[in-house]
C-alpha cells in the first residue's frame, strides 16, 4: 500500500472501510467501501489530489450541493460527499451488475429493442435534470449502469461541479471535462455555457454506439477524435448497420447535429422520436458536408479602386505558451482583381484545423470586434493570438507553428 492509500484509509477510518479499488478515470479513483454507520456496501469516489488541492474543499463541496437532490429512478443517487485529511470524495449506492460498457465490450452491439429501451432510461434520467437545472456534461457507457434490464445515470452533474469549482484553473491539471467520442461540438470547441442539447448530442453518440458497435467518430488518440467531431458530418447508423429502422437513424441524426439549434431541445422530444415510426430529422446544419470548392470565389472589386488585402503571418509557436511577435505584409491588388471570398455556412471563413488535427484556430469576437483564437484539442481552454484583431480567414502552416490570416482596408 502507497503512502496516500495509507494516507486515505486513515483519513475515512471513522466513517468507510475501503475494501478494494475497482476503477479509476481522468477525475477520481472509485473503491468499493463499506459505510460502517449504516452497514452497506458503497462507491466511494476519491477526487485526484491535484484537482482537489487546486479546486478546495469548500467550493467543490458548495457546488456538488445542487446534484445531492436529484431524485429520479434512473439516476445513481449521491449519498455523502465531504473532505479528509486533503481529500475530497463523494459516496454513491454500489450497484451490482454491469456499465453499459462492460455489455457493450462484451456483445459489441445490442437489439434495436433493447438499445432503445436503454436510452430511453437515461433519456429520461437527463430530462429530469435538465428541468432541475443540471447538465451531465460526461454522458458515456462507463457512467451507465445496468441492473435489472434497467439503466442508471452515475456522476450526475459532477462534473460541472469540478468545472465550477476549478473554473478556468483547471487546465494547470491537463483535465478535460467530458470524454472525446460523445462530447458536443461546443463541448469540443471548451464553451463554459453548456446546455441540455449538448448532453442529447451525447445520448445519440452513445445509441450510435449500441447500435454500429462504434462511435459516430473515431480516432487513433482524442485529438483526431475530437478534430472529426468539429470537421466532418456524423455518419449514418444504417451503413454500418441496415436493419436500424429509419426514424431511429433520423433520431440519432438530429441528436448529432453539429449546431445545438439543429438539436432536440429536450431529452423527452429525443425518447419520444424513438417511438414514432414517421419521425424523419428534417434538414439539419451541416457546415462540413458542402462542397470544398465552394471555400474560395472571386469576386470583382469594380468601381471600388484599388483595395489592400493586409495578410498576417503570425509568427506564433503554437506548440509552446511563449508568444512571438507578429509580422504583417500588406499587399495591393489592382482594381478588376480577383481577391478570395467566401459564399458558404457563415462560420466556415472562421476556423482552421492544424494538419496533425491537435490545434484548432477560430474566429470569435462579437458586435463586429473580431479576433483570432487558438486551441490545442487536448485542453480544455483557448487563448487570443495577439495581433489578430478584424482577423478572419486562419489558416495554419504545415508545420503547426504559424498561422496567416487575412483583413480588409482602404488604400
């Protein structure tokens, strides 16, 4: 036994037995444990030093506060939370039985049937929530448990209280809250203000999964994964798998949606769309299934004289968290010239992909104040480029270490 598993055990000797370590993720280590005041077994989840030390005890145990009420049929109730000697834990009923990762490991993909019986659950598990102001923000077949034929939600809204507590201090721990395969595009892209539609993009990722026997989106580590989710149209459940019936396939459809608006705007529509044999997901948006060539078109500047295109090369190592300084050459186009512009989804011109897929560049800005900003895939926080400012048109150098991007001005 380490020093802090001896460390652990002293400091929740009056309260738990820890009996055995049955699991471990990016968050918190889970023992089962006996709760020696009411004699029952228990999942005892440990929080990872670091992120304890770097959240305190009093903010993550103020925020965990709203997910102790959650009372629902499919949702793993949370029994006890608190802090010992430095650690932070919380304490769920232990569950006999599988996760639904554990079926789905072992039989690969499930019945129509049954896959949708089982969603339905934790469909419902979210709506509630979600009427009760909590969103998951990690829906994936580890957090599902299966006893009885019946599914539950564990770690309900724990995660948002490790986002809470820790705010944007969290990446000095490398976590990223949410898991690559079923996180939401807006997820993906580290947007703090979450809503219901992005826990329903990671309902249908998880029925995709029941379903093919797969994710929607796959990759050899979580930045390949994550740069599909931003950059390629979700794929259909029915060419993996044809027997899907096809209003099943249009829910899972709709719950993919790259936007939120394109979404289920609650759990309930998601389960009621399962049942509905004529239900069909209607036109959705869908950015990265338009043509490429459409990216660039000329156009002519006519009467408007000649005009500057002020292209910057910024001369960043996007790698390393010092910043250089950047160069801008502005060059002159005569007037008739053709200069690029873009006649597609109007958020196209705003984003750029490194060619390793690990960084991400993308407008952002409002009220017409735009800027460039960068995201390492890995992370969970983005950072302006300095310089960028009216930036539009990113692109990034083959070697990931500079990006150009363009403005407009008036000679």
């Amino acid at each position: 036994m380490s020093d802090t598993d001896a460390r652990l055990h002293a400091a929740l000797a009056d309260r738990y037995r820890l009996e055995e370590e049955i699991g471990a993720g990016g968050m918190a280590t889970v023992y089962l444990a006996h709760d020696l005041r009411h004699n029952r077994k228990v999942a005892l989840k440990v929080l990872r030093p670091d992120l304890a030390a770097l959240i305190g005890a009093e903010r993550f145990l103020k925020e965990i506060e709203t997910t102790a009420n959650l009372q629902h049929p499919h949702i793993l109730p949370l029994h006890d939370s608190g802090e010992a000697d430095g650690f932070l834990y919380y304490v769920m009923p232990f569950v006999e039985g599988d996760t639904l990762r554990d079926k789905l490991t072992r039989e690969k993909q499930l019945s129509v049937n049954e896959a949708v019986e089982l969603i339905r659950g934790v469909a419902a598990a979210l709506d509630y929530a979600h009427r009760n102001g909590v969103i998951h923000r990690d829906v994936k077949p580890e957090n599902v448990l299966l006893h009885d034929g019946q599914a539950t939600v564990a770690d309900f809204g724990i995660a948002l209280a490790v986002r809470q507590a820790g705010g944007t201090r969290l990446t000095e721990t490398g976590l990223s809250i949410g898991t690559p395969s079923y996180m939401s595009p807006e997820q993906a892209m580290g947007d703090r203000e979450l809503d219901a539609r992005s826990d329903i993009y990671s309902l249908g990722a998880m029925l995709y999964e029941m379903l093919a026997g797969e994710p929607p989106f796959v990759g050899g580590n979580a930045q390949a994964i994550v740069a599909k989710i931003l950059t390629e149209a979700p794929p259909l459940v029915t060419k993996t798998r044809q027997s899907v019936p096809p209003h099943v396939s249009a829910t899972i459809q709709k719950a993919l949606a790259r936007l939120p608006a394109d979404r289920f705007p609650t759990a309930a529509d998601f389960a009621s769309a399962l049942l509905n044999p004529g239900f069909t997901a209607g036109t959705v948006s869908d950015f990265a299934g338009r043509p490429k060539q459409a990216l660039w078109n000329p156009i002519s500047l006519g009467a408007v004289g000649l005009a500057t295109v002020a292209i910057a090369v910024a001369g960043w190592a996007l790698l390393r968290p010092t910043v250089k300084s950047v160069t801008r050459i502005v060059m002159g186009f005569a007037a008739g010239q053709p200069i690029p512009a873009y006649y597609g989804a109007p958020t196209d011109d705003r984003l750029a992909l490194s060619p390793d897929g690990s960084l991400l560049v993308y407008q952002a800005g409002t009220n017409g104040d735009y800027f460039l900003v960068v995201r390492d895939l890995a992370q969970l926080e983005a950072r302006t480029l300095p310089g960028t400012e009216g930036g539009g048109y990113p692109a990034i150098s083959p070697d990931g270490e500079r990006v150009a991007f363009l403005t407009r001005g008036q000679a």
